[in-house]
C-alpha cells in the first residue's frame, strides 16, 4: 500500500493526512496480523465495517470510543494508541507558528 499527498498550501492538513495515513496503516497491520477479515474485526469492534475501512484508509475516528473499541477488538494497549496522538503533537509543535492554529489565549480574565 502506498500513500500519495497532494496538499501544497496547508501544511497541517497534510500533517493530518499524513498521520491519518500512518494509524490507519497500524490498524490495518494489525488486524492482519490477527488474521481477521475486516468483517470479523468490525463484529469484535461493533462498528460498521464501512467505518473501519474508512479509518484504515486514513480517516480519523470519529470519537475516543471508537479508538477503544479498535484497539481493543486488535488487542492494542491504551498506550499503543496513544503513541500515534504523542507522535502527532510533537509534529504539530515543530512546525513553524505560521503553519499551525494560533494557540487559544488562557490568561486569565479579572
């Protein structure tokens, strides 16, 4: 499987599909690695395999939940999960101020 990226103009958006792309490989990875067709791994996850397929092709899930009930039907650890949501912050930090959504202000207002 190969990912192809035609997004010049918004770096995050590219950073977005990138990682997308990058958990949505992990989650097809391991569900052939248990050797479940995307039908037997939706029954274990109660999703709609069309849900799955989308997040394997990059997708992001829609809610915690869903991420849970993945990793779980997969027999991934909170923490493997997680490491895709660190991987993604740290990238999401590296980029220059321009590319990134301003951060909120959170002084505090007297």
């Amino acid at each position: 499987m190969s990912i192809t990226f035609h997004v010049q103009d918004d770096p995050r958006q590219a950073s977005s599909l990138f990682w997308g792309g990058i958990f949505g490989l992990s989650i097809q990875g391991g569900r052939k690695k248990k050797a479940y067709t995307v039908e037997e791994a939706t029954r274990l996850a109660g999703m709609e395999p069309s849900a799955w397929l989308a997040i394997e092709a990059g997708r992001v899930p829609e809610n915690a939940e869903q991420l849970r009930s993945m990793g779980g039907a997969l027999g991934f650890t909170n923490a493997q999960l997680g490491m895709v949501v660190l991987l993604y912050r740290t990238l999401h930090s590296s980029l220059p101020q321009c590319a990134r959504r301003p951060e909120p202000d959170r002084r505090r207002v007297r």
